[in-house]
C-alpha cells in the first residue's frame, strides 16, 4: 500500500503541472498533429508535381533535341512549366536548355529573359546555386554585348568580389574596360590569371592586359 501512495505521489506535481497548463499542452499538441500532417501532405504534392513536371519536360526535351525545334513550341511547354510547376528542378533544367538554344540561334532578348528568370528560381540559400552561377554569368554576357555594363556587372557583382573562378574574374575586367575603368579591369584580370590553371586562358589574359592602351 505504501509503495502505491509513493508513486501516486511521484506523479503528483506532474497532473498538477498539466491540469495547469492543461489547454496550452493540448494546442501544442494539436500544432504538432497539425505541422506533422502538413509535413505530409505538402512532401504527397511535392512528388504528384515532380512526377507531372518529369513527363512535361519528357516532351521539352523531346522537342528540342529534334532536328528542326519548334520555336512557339518549346514555349508553350515552357510556360506550363513555369505557371504550374516553376519550383520543380524540371522547370530550372528546360529554363537553361532553352535560353542555351535561344543564345546559340542569336537570339538574344528571349535568351536573356530566360536567364533572368532562372535567376530568380535559383536565388536564395536553398536555390540551386550552379544553376544560379550560369544564369548570371550567361546573363552578364549577353548585357555586356548589348552595351548594359552596370546591368552586367550586378548579375555577377555577388561572384566577383569573393574568391571564384577565373573566369567570372575576366568577365568582370572585360566589363569594367568597356566602362574605361582600367585599374580596375587590369585588377580583376590578374584575378582571374592567379585564378585559371592552364597556360592558354594565363596567356589570353596576358594579351588583354597588354592590349589595353594601346
């Protein structure tokens, strides 16, 4: 009998802590209930909109890999990928694909657009961050061909001051000498020869610095 008492007693402060807050135990177990099966069904939608976007793309890349792409095509997939499942990886790959296409057939507007567009997907901490690198440093050449140098500069300004890849580097210099800022350009060039580990890009790099003024 005594031991009964003693773990009746034990638990004692324990109801007396829930009989206290007893309302607030049961809303956070509610949220718990609540976030758990959001958890769920949010991941249940995720992988319905991943499969359907996989079939989209089934056909974008089908289009595109003909002889002869279909243009008005290629968008209207491209749209329904964007309008409907813009967050899936389907949707970033055919974005890339498509402004690659539009890039190597000289146009350069819609190409543009679609750099700027994945840009914007891939942004931010949990954004597919090549994906993101190539769109920017895509983007950054076809401004710097348009004449758009500020434009061209802030798509790769985020790269440009930290530590990367050469390349990204000589970009920077080929946009800061069209701006007449050649102290600057000759600084990102030298970044970008430390940078690269093979002679030809090192010597390409020579002749532009060595072109400059003269």
């Amino acid at each position: 009998m005594n031991n009964v008492y003693e773990n009746n007693m034990r638990f004692l402060p324990l109801l007396k802590f829930i009989e206290k807050y007893r309302i607030t135990i049961i809303l956070i177990v509610i949220t718990i209930i609540l976030a758990i099966t959001f958890s769920i069904f949010s991941n249940q939608i995720a992988k319905q909109n991943n499969l359907k976007a996989a079939s989209i793309y089934s056909s974008f890349l089908e289009e595109i890999s003909s002889s002869e792409p279909d243009n008005s095509e290629l968008n209207e997939i491209l749209d329904n990928l964007l309008m409907n499942y813009k967050n899936t990886g389907y949707t970033q790959i055919a974005l890339l694909n498509k402004a690659s296409l539009d890039a190597r057939n000289n146009n350069f507007d819609e190409s543009l657009k679609n750099f700027e567009i994945l840009v914007d997907l891939t942004n931010g901490f949990n954004g597919n961050k090549i994906y993101n690198k190539i769109a920017r440093v895509s983007a950054a050449r076809i401004l710097l061909s348009n004449d758009k140098y500020d434009e061209a500069l802030n798509m790769i300004e985020k790269f440009s001051s930290n530590s990367t890849n050469g390349y990204i580097h000589e970009l920077s210099g080929d946009i800061l000498l069209k701006q007449n800022k050649i102290d600057l350009a000759i600084s990102q060039y030298e970044l970008a020869s430390s940078k690269y580990n093979d002679e030809t890009s090192k010597s390409i790099i020579s002749m532009k610095i060595s072109n400059i003024g003269t």
